[in-house]
C-alpha cells in the first residue's frame, strides 16, 4: 500500500490490493470498502479497500463479506474546496454517500424496484439466483444450454456486426422487389373450410362451365334511382337498351386471333336467355297502349308474375324481375298456392321459350306501330386498347316523356303492382382460342363502363362478376397498406418515448438510442418482406388477407427489441459503475445481453410459431395462407433479431463505449488538475437527478400501494367473483355468436358490390333461391329406370317445402319431350290447348309418366334440338358425346334449376338449413353422381365447420403454449396456471367480440389464434416469478412479497408491450374494412385480457390459493404440535406412575 500525498488540506488515499480475475486474468473491478481516520498532522484519511469477489455474472450481485482489517464504521466527510470541478464533487458525493451505508443492509434495504430480481423469464440472472439459494436442479440442462449458446452468439455478432447488418438489409430490399413484382391472386372458395362439401359442389360447377378454362359469366342488377319500381315505360325501355348495350357494343379482344368479338358474336348457348325482359316490355308498351287509349287488351297477352303468356308462349319472369310487390295480398297468396300445388305436371312447357328474330316480328307487328322499340346507334368498347368512342345521339331530350300509368290501368295489364329490381345475365362457355386475361378484361370493361361511363338520370346498374369479386377483394386489402404508415409512425412514436425515458432513467441518454428505438420498428417490416419473397418464390399464391401481416408483425415483433435495448442499459450500468477491461468491449456486453433476453425471446418466438401452425391445419385455405405467412415472418423475425437488430446494436455499443473512455478520459485529466487520482478503471456514476430520485420513490410506493391492495383479502376475494362473473358473461356471449361470412366482409366497406349484396339479401333471395343441380352420370333415359330416377329427383326438389313447384324449375327434358312430340304428332296442332288460371299461369291439360318419357325420348335428336331456334339456349345446360362404337349422340352430364321463395330465406342460418335439405336429396341419387350448388354454399358450411374448428384450434394452441413453457420452465405449476389463462383469455374473446357485434368466421378464428400466441406471454411470466419467489423467498414469506418480486420484473414489460400493440393496431381502425375491424377489435380485448389476468386476476388467485395453502399448512402443524404435545404429557405421566409405583414397592419392601 502507498499514499500519495497531494494537498495541504487533503490526503486522498488509495488502498490499492492488485487481484487476478478468476475468469482469464484479466485486471476486473474490485468491490470496495471505506474507512476514515485523523492522522497526526489532523487530516482526514480517507482508504479505499478491496473486498473478495466471486467471479459471477455482472447480473449477480451476492452481499460481500468485508476484510476482518478494514473498517466497518461510517464518517463525515468535510466538503471539498470549491475549486474542485463538478465532476470531483460528484464522485466525492458519491464516495461519501456509500461511506454512509451499511454494506450488510444495502441488498435486503433497498427500495422496492430496486430489490434483486432475476430475469423477465428465465435467463442468466435467474440461473445465478437459483444458484445462490441452492434450487438449481439438473432439469435446468436445456436452459443453460441456450443460454450458453447464446453466449457465443453474442461474441461472434459483434465480431461480424456490420457484415450481418448489411446482408440482412440488402435481403429485405430483394423481398421487398419481389413482393412488389408478385400479383395478388383471391379465391372466393379460399374461406370455405378444408374437406367443406361446398367446395366439392363449386369444383362440380366449374367442371361443368370451365373445365377448359374461365368462362364469361357476368350479372346486371338494374334499379331506379328514385328507388321506386321500374314498372315504368321509359325505364323498362332504358333497361332494355342496357341490354342492347351490354351484349352488342361491348367486345372482347381476343389476344391469340388479335380480333375483337361482342357477346352477341362470341355466345353460342346462353345468347337469348334475356329476351324474356325484352318481350315483357314489348307486352306491357302494348297494354299500356290499349288501356290508355281505353281500347281493350290483347287477350293473347298476359303479363303476370312468375310466369307470362305471350302470345302462347309461356315465359318465367323469376330470373329477372326481383323486388315483387303484387296488386293485393290474395294474388300473391293464390300466385304461390297455386304454383306449388301444381307438382304433377311433366308434359307442359314450364321453362323459358324464347323467340327468333322472326317470331319477335310477328309479336310486334301490326300491334306496336307508335312504341317500336327504335335502333339507336350505341357505344362501341374495345377491351384492347381501352378506347371508349361514343357515336350516339341522345334520343330522349326531346322525346315527350311517357304518361305514367295509375294503379287501376296497372291492374289491369299485370298482377304485379312494384317492380324494384331487373336483372340481365350473360354467360358464355370458354372456347378453345380464349385466354383467361382477355375473359378478366371483358368482364372488368363491362364494370368500368357501368361504373365510370354509362350516365343516367333514372337508372343504377349494378354489375357482379368473378373478376370484379376478385378485384374488389384485392381493393379492399391493398386499402390497408397505405395505413402501415399511419402504424409505423405510431409505434416509432410509442417506441421512442418509452425507450428515452428508460434512458434516461439510467442515464444514458444519447441521439444512438433515437435510432435504435426507430429500428426496432423497421426491424419487423425487413421481416415481413423477406418472409413473404420466401414464400412466393416457392409458388404461394399472394392473397389479400396477406395485406394484414406487417400490422402483426409490427405490433407483436417490437416486444423483442425492447427486451434487447433495456436489458443493454442495464448492462451498460452495471458496466460503468464497475469497470474492467473485460467488459468495456461490446462482445462481453453482447454476450451478456443475449444470455438474458435470449430465451425470452425465443419463447414469445416459439408460441408465435406453434400458434400459427396449429391454425394452418384448422382454418380454411385462405387462412392458412395467413397464418403460414405470419410463421414464416415470426421465425424470420427471429433470426433478424439475433442477426441485423443485435449487430446494429453491437455497432451502437462500439460507439457508446467510446464516448465512455472519452468521458472517463475527461473525468480523469480533471481530476488529476485538482489532485485527485483515481485507479485505472475508474468508475463513470453520473449524480442521479432530483426527477430520478423523486421517480424512483414514486414509483416504489405506487408498486407496494398496488401489491398490497391487489392482495388484501377482501379485494383478492372480490377479483375472484368478478372473474367468474366475467366468464359466465363470455359464455352467454358465445352461445349467441352468429356464424355468418358473406362476400361482403371481403370488400372495403365502399365497396359497390356490398350495396349490391344488400339489393340480393333483400329483393332477390326471398323470391329467387336458386338450386342447380348437376347429373354427371344419367345413363341412358331411353330405360324407363333411368328415366324415372332422373324425374323423380326434379319432382323431389319441387316438392320441398318453400319450392315454387314446376314453375320454377328449368328442365330441359319437359322442352324436349314437347320437342320430339311435335314431329310424331304431325296431325295435330303445334301447340296444345292450354287452361288460363286467373293470375295468367297455364295449367296442365294432360300428364305424362315416366314410362311415356322414356318411349319418347331419342339421345340422337338433342343437337337438333338444340340447334333450334326455341330451344338453342338448352344447348347451355347439357353436355353431349359422341360413342365411337356406333356412333351415336348420348347425353354425357346436365344440370337443371328450381327456384325457392320465403322471406326467412334472407336470414343466414335459414338459408343454410335449406341448403342441407336439398342434399339430403340429392344424396339419394348418388348412382346418377348428383349435386346441388348454390352461390352461398362455399359461406353457408362455415354454420358446421366453424364451431368445431374453432375448439381444436383452442385445444391445439394450448398443447402448444403448455408444451413450450415446460419446456424452457420446467413447472408444472407455471404450465398449468398458463394454460388456463389461454383458456380463459380465448372464452373472453369470442364472448366480447359477440358481445362487439362480430360474428364467428375463418378471420376470425385466424385473428383469435395469432392472438393467443403473445397472449401466454404475461400470464407465464407471472406463474413462473411467482413459483421462483416461493423458492427464493422460503415457505416463511408472505404473498405480498412473493408478489412484490413478481410484479417488479413482469409489470413494466407488460404494460409498455400492450400499450405498444394497442397503438400500433389502432392504425386498423382507419381503413374501411371488415377484415381490418375483426383484428383491431380481437387484438386489443387481448391485449386488455392478458394484462388483466396477468396483473389482476392471477395474483389474486395465487395470492388467495397461497393464504389457503399455508392456512392448512398452519393447522396440519398445529395437529401435529397437539399430539406431540399429547405424547409429551402421557409419557410424563406414566414415568411418574411409574416412578410413584417403583417407589411404593421399594417402600413395601
């Protein structure tokens, strides 16, 4: 020891004891003890000591054991003169300040934030404590196995930090590119769950339609703007020059020809299927004639609902007009009776004859001399170039508008009295030089002419097709990405503000930190990127739900690197305040800070992952998509975490480190100016602030203050009631959930075909559900067998309740049984009298069985048949082959219509029950390999589906959290305490979101899934401090201590994550989608959840369960203490029976 003497008025000491370090010899801090004395020239002394120290963790800090030759006592130390720097005093300070303390109280004494903790999960400070209190048990291989690998980890990156930053952001920028090159590409099958009849009923429907290809088939729904009826003269005419338009005006370029094709050139099945509009209007122009004109009506013409008579010719008007309204109750009633009663008839023309161009000459002539409908000269689109040219003069500006009529002359034309909605369709089969681009681009010119050309003052024409579907749904998800701004701006905000004030609690605020803190929020969307290009490259199909995937990874990633910059302050604290060349380099301090946050962030990985797995094999195509997506971005997320995030903070480090040795180089040359000198490592403490010292007993009192108000009895008790009150309120919400997807949540909410679905729910649907059943395998009809099978499943479809019987079934087969008639039968009149009911629908005079419809039917007349000029629209609706043995024509498939009516039908849940009595017909008939399809049926298995795949999604998450956490804890205590608070955070979210109006659909049970993976996060890091702190603590310590040491590493990481996530998905409110909504909504009751039943719920019941246990504990030993003391008391009373009985022989004797 020397002393070095250096002022008049103060000897500075310096006791100065060199030790090896145990760890690589290299010169480490020495923990230090103060002494004081007067010499003899009356100045004070002040000695600073070396204590022994252990070779540990800088995370460890056990109570030392002083020197028996230092000394113990504190002293007043005199204040320096006041030429010493600032710098001087501060260090003078807080030499005095610890001079004051007495070493052996300074661990158990501390404030609350500042009693010893271990890690947020499980990490090297839990490991060192369990080591310290003796609880460190073999089973603890694996953890210490990480951890000793993510030892290594951290010196190799900060070995090769820049290198990994570099490769990571030029691999994320390749991502981005490739993400940005790949199209988006919706199925709106995608939804229907994996193994869904429906699915298997869509196949059979595109089989029969496209199996070449993509076929046009696109969909008009006109109403008027006034939304009143279009039982109008000029708007009947109007929608019919909409027809004009759409089938002649508007073309299709063909890329293989080079050519350009209208509809009316390129149909060649379903080209006439409007004409019954058009008649209509020929009719009604003609009656309204005669009526206004007071002239009688044309008794050939009866306009009348479901079906007309024109001319003897019967037409159904139920594809077309939606929206009906009759004249009186008693009609309709007797128009529906009447139709559904009429079941036997099989010989009459009940479907759709449509006219050639010569028999709508002979309609209209002599009869509509003044209301012809005029040739205009219409637009011209070609979908090629996109150049729209219009040549038309406008012919209604000095047209006198025409008369409207009043409801008696309206009763007397028709039965119906409102017409609300027209619609036209136009189907055409692919064929063989088609393309399926030029099909999309037909359909979507057909859309963007309507939508953005066609002007009308009196009509909407709403267009639905399979290409504007799919580009509404690619709308509606490419509506989010604008909103990633509004996110990343939100949580760099949150980001920054939570990491600067941490910074500069631990004094180590810096403009590095601003950075770090930003990065932590890019670090996610580098993931996103190169996790999809990934994915892509391996031929994923790009759907618009993936759109949702940076919002997840942004609000769930970010956690991670929040663990990394804190748990490097603390480091870098403990660093300064004892300081060594071992750790003043970055890979020491690397090192340290993945051996601590590392499994933590590996277990938040891992529940992610296994979370997302589980809902890749429960969901449905589409959301496999999703959830593979976000595992792939979680796992990649991961890796950049330990790679780009750690280098960058390794590069951070590097620069921290030197300003260190600057500061510490400034401190020292100040010192030295005023003749104080300090030991090689000099400490770099910086005097804590008033706001620190004031925050830090602010804070301390309000932790206590929560600690025990959550575990006083009667507040615990009552949390308990309220959590069961809470759960019972969760369940009634589920048992009311509705189970409902229709096409519309697909689209942003101004979207126009969700207006349209509205119009379809409730004009089309009560009047017009449509079942299309499909015959792959009829056999030969010419066998009576056959025959009979075939008929009898149309006459089982129309007796089903709510059926609108035979006069709303579109059966070839009745056409042609009339058809081949027509030649046996030369001698009689082409057309067979028929009877007129009073609502204008003709009824049977004669019947046929199925004997007689087999006797007439030849397989070898169907293509003429079909090449009729009546009947060329059949052509549609069956498939043809040709025998190479002899020859002959057969009939290979065919499928057939029957409408359905009921109000009820627009309910959800109605509409699926119908849909399951039509296959319990059709699965009678699986020898002729019979199915029904209906446009809702992909929608309508979900009533099934989703309940069951929702539980197993449940169940399978939770195998997969309690699997991980026994893992990495090795508790069961803590597995199981986990696990049912996924179990009860998963009941809360589906009962909330009842209760939020959302419905049970594949999103979301998706947006339910991804939740409960960073929903065990909280709840296991309670369950297992809490478990720790029993060890710790010994079985004498109370549950508000054991609490206190839990929530002090658990509350502050849990409230700065949840109301990161919170704000980060708040973003998801703006966009105008349903999609959107679901995943705002079910993140943020988790978040609320997870943190309630993490910093409420459980410690009341732990804390309850705790008093429980040590109450029996209590009086199992008081049991045993009594018998003990029971004993005690008989055996000294036989010994003195004994003694007194020995004594009385002794005495006898």
């Amino acid at each position: 020891m020397k002393v070095i003497k250096e002022s008049k008025t103060y000897e500075v000491y310096r006791c100065m004891i060199e030790e090896k370090d145990t760890s690589g010899g290299r010169d480490s801090p020495d923990p230090v003890q103060l002494a004081s004395e007067i010499n003899e020239n009356g100045m004070h002394t002040l000695c600073v000591g070396v204590t022994d120290r252990p070779a540990i963790s800088p995370s460890h800090s056990p109570k030392m054991e002083l020197k028996p030759t230092l000394s113990n006592a504190s002293s007043t130390f005199p204040l320096p003169p006041s030429n010493i720097s600032v710098t001087a005093k501060n260090a003078a300070n807080k030499l005095s300040s610890a001079a004051s303390q007495d070493p052996r109280r300074r661990v158990t004494g501390r404030a609350f934030p500042e009693r010893r903790r271990g890690s947020l999960l499980v990490g090297q400070r839990s490991l060192d404590l369990m080591a310290e209190k003796g609880n460190l048990e073999g089973n603890q291989r694996f953890v210490k196995f990480i951890i000793k690998k993510y030892k290594s980890w951290g010196y190799y990156v900060a070995e090769y930090d820049w290198q990994m930053v570099v490769i990571c952001i030029i691999i994320s920028l390749l991502g981005m590119l490739k993400i940005f090159l790949t199209p988006q590409l919706n199925d709106i099958t995608g939804y229907s769950p994996y193994g869904a009849r429906g699915r298997n009923e869509y196949s059979t429907y595109q089989e029969f339609f496209s199996h070449d290809g993509l076929s046009v088939a696109v969909y008009l729904y006109i109403e008027a703007k006034d939304k009143g009826t279009m039982l109008r003269q000029n708007l009947l005419k109007e929608a019919v020059d909409i027809l004009d338009i759409t089938s002649g005006n508007i073309t299709m370029h063909n890329s293989v020809s080079n050519k350009t094709y209208s509809f009316n050139e390129f149909c060649d099945s379903f080209c006439n299927i409007n004409e019954p509009v058009r008649h209509f209007y020929n009719g009604f122009m003609i009656q309204s004639e005669a009526v206004v004109n007071g002239e009688p009506l044309n008794d050939r013409i009866k306009l009348s609902y479901p079906t007309s008579m024109l001319f003897g010719r019967k037409v159904s008007l139920q594809p077309y007009f939606f929206g009906i309204e009759f004249v009186n109750e008693t009609i309709n009633n007797q128009v529906i009776d009447e139709n559904i009663e009429d079941n036997n008839s099989n010989n009459n023309n009940t479907n759709n004859s449509f006219f050639n161009d010569d028999k709508n000459d002979s309609i209209t002539e002599g009869n509509v001399s003044t209301t012809t409908i005029q040739s205009t000269t219409l637009l011209k689109v070609n979908t090629n170039k996109g150049i729209i040219t219009n040549n038309e003069t406008s012919q209604d500006k000095n047209k006198k508008r025409e008369k409207r009529l009043t409801e008696s002359e309206l009763r007397k034309i028709t039965n119906i009295k409102s017409l609300k909605l027209i619609s036209f369709q136009f189907r055409a089969a692919h064929q063989k030089d088609w393309i399926d681009s030029d099909v999309k681009a037909y359909e979507m010119a057909i859309v963007k002419y309507f939508k953005d050309i066609y002007k009308s003052d009196n009509l909407i024409v709403h267009v639905y097709s399979q290409s504007y579907v799919e580009e509404e749904m690619v709308r509606g998800g490419t509506s989010l990405l604008p909103y990633l701004t509004v996110g990343f701006l939100i949580m760099c905000t949150c980001s920054i503000v939570s990491v600067m004030i941490r910074a500069y609690y631990m004094h180590q605020c810096s403009s590095v930190k601003v950075m770090l803190a930003i990065c932590a929020c890019i670090t996610p969307f580098m993931s996103c990127a190169t996790a999809l290009a990934i994915l892509f490259f391996c031929q994923m199909r790009f759907a618009s739900i993936l759109c949702v995937i940076p919002f997840l990874a942004l609000s769930i990633g970010v956690d991670s690197s929040y663990l990394m910059i804190h748990e490097w302050q603390r480091v870098t604290k403990h660093c300064r305040e004892a300081p060594s060349r071992r750790n003043s380099t970055v890979c020491y301090r690397m090192a340290e800070v993945l051996s601590e946050v590392g499994p933590a962030i590996m277990i938040s990985a891992l529940t992610n992952i296994f979370a997302d797995l589980v809902g890749c094999f429960t969901g449905s195509p589409e959301i496999t998509l999703l959830c593979l997506g976000n595992l792939t971005t979680m796992f990649v997320m991961f890796i950049y975490q330990m790679t780009f995030y750690a280098g960058l903070m390794c590069l951070v480090g590097k620069y921290e480190i030197k300003q260190e040795r600057v500061e510490r180089a400034q401190i020292a040359k100040e010192n030295r100016s005023h003749g104080v000198v300090v030991g090689r490592h000099n400490t770099l403490n910086r005097q804590n602030s008033k706001f620190y010292e004031t925050t830090k007993h602010a804070v301390s009192e309000s932790m206590q203050a929560y600690v025990n108000f959550v575990t006083h009895k009667v507040v615990a008790g009552l949390t308990i009631v309220i959590y069961f009150i809470f759960i019972g309120f969760a369940i009634w919400g589920i048992s009311r959930i509705h189970i409902n997807l229709s096409t519309q949540k697909l689209f942003a909410l101004d979207s126009p075909l969700i207006v349209l679905d509205e119009l379809r729910v409730k004009h089309v649907i009560p009047y017009y559900m449509q079942a299309t059943i499909f015959v792959n395998k009829p056999g030969n009809l010419s066998h009576v067998n056959e025959m009979k099978k075939v008929n009898q499943l149309v006459r089982d479809m129309e007796t089903l309740n709510g059926s609108w019987g035979p006069v709303g079934t579109q059966y070839f087969m009745r056409d042609f049984i009339t058809f081949e008639k027509s030649f046996e039968e030369e001698n009689e009149d082409e057309s067979e009298p028929t009877n007129f009911a009073i609502d204008g629908i003709s009824l049977p005079s004669t019947s046929m069985n199925d004997q007689e419809y087999a006797k007439i039917y030849k397989a070898e007349d169907l293509p003429t048949f079909v090449r009729w000029p009546e009947y060329d629209f059949w052509s549609g609706f069956i498939k043809l082959s040709n025998n190479t043995i002899n020859n002959n024509t057969q009939l290979d498939k065919f499928f057939f219509t029957t409408s359905f009516h009921g109000k009820e039908n627009s309910i959800w849940v109605v509409r699926g029950e119908t849909l399951r009595s039509w296959r319990n017909i059709v699965d009678k008939y699986k020898d002729i390999d019979a199915h029904v399809f209906h446009e809702d049926g992909v929608f309508l298995d979900l009533i099934n589906n989703m309940p069951t795949d929702t539980w197993q999604s449940v169940v399978g998450t939770m195998v997969c959290m309690s699997f991980v956490c026994f893992i990495f804890l090795n508790s069961f205590f803590t597995v199981f305490m986990s696990s049912s608070c996924v179990l009860s955070i998963s009941v809360g979210i589906l009962g909330i979101l009842s209760w939020w109006n959302i419905d049970l659909d594949p999103i979301t049970m998706a947006a339910m899934i991804i939740s409960i993976g960073f929903s065990v996060d909280i709840p296991a890091h309670v369950s297992y401090h809490y478990y720790q702190a029993c060890l710790q603590e010994g079985e004498d310590s109370t549950p508000e201590a054991r609490l206190a040491n839990c929530l002090g590493s658990v509350a502050f990481p849990a409230i700065q994550a949840g109301v990161s996530t919170s704000f980060c998905v708040m973003s998801l409110i703006f966009p105008k989608l349903y999609m959107a909504e679901v995943f705002v909504k079910t993140m943020i009751i988790t978040v609320i959840l997870c943190n309630l039943h993490g910093l409420v719920f459980l410690p009341a019941f732990l804390t309850v369960f705790d008093r429980i246990i040590s109450s029996l504990k209590n009086r199992k030993k008081k049991h045993q203490i009594g018998n003990v003391d029971k004993e005690t008391s008989e055996m000294k009373w036989h010994s003195k029976t004994v003694e007194s009985g020995n004594k009385g022989k002794i005495s006898n004797k």
